[in-house]
C-alpha cells in the first residue's frame, strides 16, 4: 500500500476549520468550471460550421435569469467572505492563555526558545491541548514559520515581531518548514515540532528529555534560568537599573507594569506600549519619545543580540505594576520567574523593553 496522503494530517484545533473552507472553495470551482466547460463543448457542437439551427440572434431578456445570475454568486462570495473572516480572525487571534515560545530564523535553521529558559533549534517541544503562541523575528532576510499540520503560517521579518498561534489536538512529531525562499539552502530549513502528552512535556521542561523525542542541537538544555531571569541579568549589565528603576521617576519613564499600556508621546501621540514598541525604544531610542522625557538614552541598535532583546522583552513584561502596601505606600512586584530560576510562565503579562526616552545617559 502506497501511504502518499494528499493533505498533511490535521493536528491542530483550527486545521478542520481551515481545511473545510478549502474544499468549499475547490468544490464550488470545480462546479462552476464543468458548468462552464459543458456550456462551452454544447454551444461549439449547437452552432458548428454548417449545422442547420436558428442565427437570427433576436433580442430577449429574461428578469429571472438575471435575478439568478446576480443573486447566486452574490450569495457564494458572501459565504466565503464571511467564513473566511471568521477562519481569519480565530487563526490570528491567540487566547489569553497562551503559552509564549519566541523563535528566531536565521539562514538556515529555526531557533526556538521557552519561557523557562529551555532552547531548541529545528525542533520545537509544546504540549498537547495548549494554545502556544510563537512571537518571532529574523536575523538575516525574511522567513516563514510554517506548521502544515496546524495549517498556519506567518512571515518572520527582520527588525520588527511577528506572532502566530496553535492548539495542537493530538500528540505526534510534525514537519516545520520555511515557506519563503531565503537564500540557497532554502529546502533545507526545516525542522519538527514534537506534542507530547502534559507529564512528559514538563518532564522534558525540566531534565530536557521526554517522550516526544529527541532533542537537537542545544535544545531542551533545562539551564533552570528562564528568559526573564536572563533578561534581568541584561538589563543590570546595560546599566538600564539605573534610570528605569530608580525610585525617582523623573529620570526615566518606569517599567513597571509598562507593557500592553497607553503611553503619551512627545508629539502628541499615544500608543500602546506592545513588543514592537519596547524593541524600536531599545534599539533607536529617539524613535517615539515619551512625554516629560528628553531622547538621551543611548542607542542599542547593533550593540545587542536578537536573543538578548528577546530576554530583555521577556523580563520587562514580567514585570508587574507596583502594589499598595498596607500602609498605603507602594512596593515592586513581580511575576514569578523574574529573579529566580522558576519557569515563567507564558501567560505572564507582557510588557517592551526599556522605554527609549530616558533623562539619564544609561538605558
């Protein structure tokens, strides 16, 4: 027996959904193409060279067969408009609960990266019956992430993030290809993603072993520091603890409790303070300057690692805004993860890197 299946198995919560929406729209073309392909071969056989039928050509019209040829595809192209609407916004639309990984592309392999520190490359261990969002960038050209069994794909794009998500259904090792060609080695960009039922992927989490498979490169390394961890440690050695952190605020706009907020511009402007802000305010700091804040925070564009701004984001978005205390005064708080070694988790709030527009010299 031949195993050449025509369609990659469906993995994921959304394949279904994804791949019902195209039979549709190949159903629905087939239809139409043998209708009009039956008309064509019928009129050439009616009204070939030398056959006795009517030529007149008298002017008709017919209301109804108009209504009907307005109507139908009318109605064929709003279903496929509103399904494939709703197909679209489900796919690009993470849940709440999502687990992060972030992955890096590079010419030519994938770099993979949990919460809890673990890092892959080619391979990509998740858990089954979990929304896993991918928050990824490029260090070279444009590359795609493509799942063929989740059916989702997203261009990663150097200098800026890009973000899909998926709930695998069913545990089981699945191709990862790169869908845009990057250079010579295209073909060979290629990688798994592994599913392993829950025991065995916090088994793997923590020994970088499991029973999903093996592991590539430096992956599941199971350091015990996770990438807010090792953002801290960045952060302190850029110098940023000395404005961003200070008790007084009026060197530097604060981090804490930072990401997904609205942030007020120098210009006048407002915007939310989102992974692809925190990254320009790191890299070109004088990009969007915060209102009450001077643009001489040092630029970092060049002088840091795409991986190291990926910690950098992580630890910035662990951490919580200041609580109240009992006495009325406030204090830090953190996510946990942030200055231990404990796993982050994936659906700790987001928040960007060091706020470009600092009063001090130092990030």
């Amino acid at each position: 027996m031949w195993d050449f299946p025509l369609f990659p198995e469906q993995a994921s919560t959304v394949a279904g959904r994804v791949d019902s929406l195209y039979f549709f729209l190949v159903t629905i073309t087939i239809v139409f193409s043998l209708l009009i392909a039956f008309a064509i071969a019928f009129f050439a056989i009616k009204y070939r060279r030398g056959n006795n039928v009517d030529r007149s050509n008298p002017l008709s019209e017919s209301k109804t067969m108009e209504a009907v040829w307005i109507g139908v595809p009318l109605v064929i192209v709003m279903i496929i408009f509103f399904w494939g609407t709703n197909v679209y916004f489900t796919i690009v639309r993470a849940p709440k609960q999502a687990e992060d990984v972030y992955a890096t592309g590079k010419q030519w392999m994938w770099k993979f990266q949990h919460i809890g520190g673990q890092r892959e490359i080619n391979e990509l261990h998740v858990p089954v019956g979990k929304p896993i969002r991918v928050i990824m960038t490029s260090e070279d050209v444009i590359h795609s992430l493509y799942f063929p069994s989740f059916r989702v794909k997203q261009d990663v794009l150097p200098g800026r993030y890009t973000q899909l998500w998926f709930e695998p259904n069913k545990p089981g090792t699945y191709h990862i290809f790169c869908a845009e060609y990057c250079g010579l080695q295209h073909s060979g960009m290629i990688g798994r993603v592994v599913v392993m039922d829950p025991v065995s992927y916090q088994r793997w989490l923590s020994t970088g072993k499991g029973g999903g498979g093996s592991t590539t490169g430096d992956a599941g390394t199971g350091s015990g520091e996770s990438m807010a961890s090792a953002g801290e440690k960045i952060f302190q050695q850029q110098g940023c603890a000395s404005c961003h952190m200070a008790d007084d605020a009026t060197r530097a706009p604060q981090l804490k409790g930072l990401f997904g907020t609205q942030v007020a511009l120098k210009n006048g402007e407002t915007i939310t303070a989102d992974e692809q802000y925190i990254r320009e305010s790191i890299l070109r700091s004088g990009a969007k300057i915060v209102e009450g804040y001077e643009p001489v925070m040092p630029v970092y564009q060049g002088r840091i690692s795409e991986e190291d701004l990926m910690q950098l984001l992580v630890y910035v978005k662990s951490l919580a805004a200041p609580a109240k205390n009992q006495s009325g005064g406030t204090q830090s708080a953190t996510v946990p993860g942030t200055a231990t070694g404990e796993q982050a988790r994936g659906t700790a709030q987001h928040a960007d890197v060091p706020a470009a527009n600092a009063k001090s010299g130092s990030k």
